[in-house]
C-alpha cells in the first residue's frame, strides 16, 4: 500500500522544479512542485490515495472532495483504493464557477447537505483553493470535518485551516525534499 519514501521519489523524479515561479498564492518561489505529474501517474495516485485514506484513519466522513481539477484524480483514486479496501464512499467536485446552466451548483457529486466531508489539494501554500472549496461545500449544507494535502509548502496554509477550526493533514512537506520552510515575514 502506502510507501512514503516511493512517494517522495516520485515528487522528486516527476513534480518538483527549481527556478524562478510564481504560485497560484500570488507569491514568488524558487521551487515548484506540480502535483498533477504524480497524481496522473498510476503509481503516484496509488500512493497518494492509500497515504490519504491511511491519514484518515478511522475519521467518520460520508465524502471526499476539492477544486476541480486539482483535487479530481485524488478524489477518484481515494475512490478507488476505498472500494478495494470494502469501504462505501462518495466524491464530489467543486467548480470555481457554477455552470451557468442546468442546476448552477458549485458543488457536483452524490452529496447532500448534512453530509460531514474531507476537502483535499494537491499542494497547500496559502490554502486559497482548498479553502474556497470549504466555503462551497458549507454554503451546499455539507460540515467539512477535515482537509488533506499531498504536499505542504509550510507557507501559512496549516494556520490558515487552523484559523477555521478545520484540522489539517498532509502526506509530504517541502521539508521531505530538504528545502527549508521561508521565514515568516516573506
């Protein structure tokens, strides 16, 4: 199942850049981890959604989800592993924008208000995108109990979770790839 180490390797072989970037947050970096290299790789899902459900454990949840499209394949491995392990569980994607047409939800998939969810990204900086895919599934009814990363830049995202009372998990930190976390005032 779950193997750190592979994961990091595959982080290493596959998603993570150096050079001059700007992140989705806005702010500038000398690194990039793409983490759609590893998650739309049938090894690195495999691994990222068998360390995903190993971090949850046994957290009571009725669905996983996040912004399309980052959060799309983990959200369908997730899927996948659990149905392998027996496990009964429903996905849903979040839009940036509704449709336009047809229903104009934000919110797509087997939910439905009341359900307790698990937001999951890609790579957490700031958290922008993970948590205005908790804000969606609020405003749909849904009680978002937990958000999980697959990597975390260590760049205000954990305490911006905090700040929500979300708890927050990660599989991997940039720490994994022995870069430093930024000190805090840049």
């Amino acid at each position: 199942m779950y193997d750190r180490e592979k994961l990091v390797e595959l982080f290493r072989e596959r998603a993570l850049k150096f050079g001059d970037f700007t992140l989705a947050s806005g702010k500038k970096s000398t690194y990039y981890l793409d983490g759609k290299q590893v998650v739309l790789h049938s090894h690195g899902l495999r691994q990222v959604s068998a360390g995903l459900l190993e971090l949850l454990g046994d957290t009571e949840f009725d669905a996983i989800g996040g912004m399309s499209i980052g959060a799309d394949p983990i959200v369908a491995g997730v899927l996948a592993i659990a149905a392998e392990q027996g496990r009964a569980l429903n996905g849903f994607m979040v839009r940036k924008e509704a449709k336009g047409h047809g229903t104009n939800k934000y919110v797509e998939g087997p939910v439905k208000p009341g359900d307790k969810v698990v937001i999951v990204d890609d790579v957490i900086t700031t958290a922008g995108s993970a948590l205005l895919s908790v804000d969606r599934a609020e405003e749909f009814g849904c009680q978002v109990i937990k958000a999980l990363g697959v990597v975390d830049r260590l760049q205000g995202g954990a305490a911006n979770f905090a700040k929500r009372n979300i708890p927050f998990e990660a599989l991997l930190s940039i720490v994994d790839f022995g870069i430093e976390p930024p000190a805090e005032d840049e």
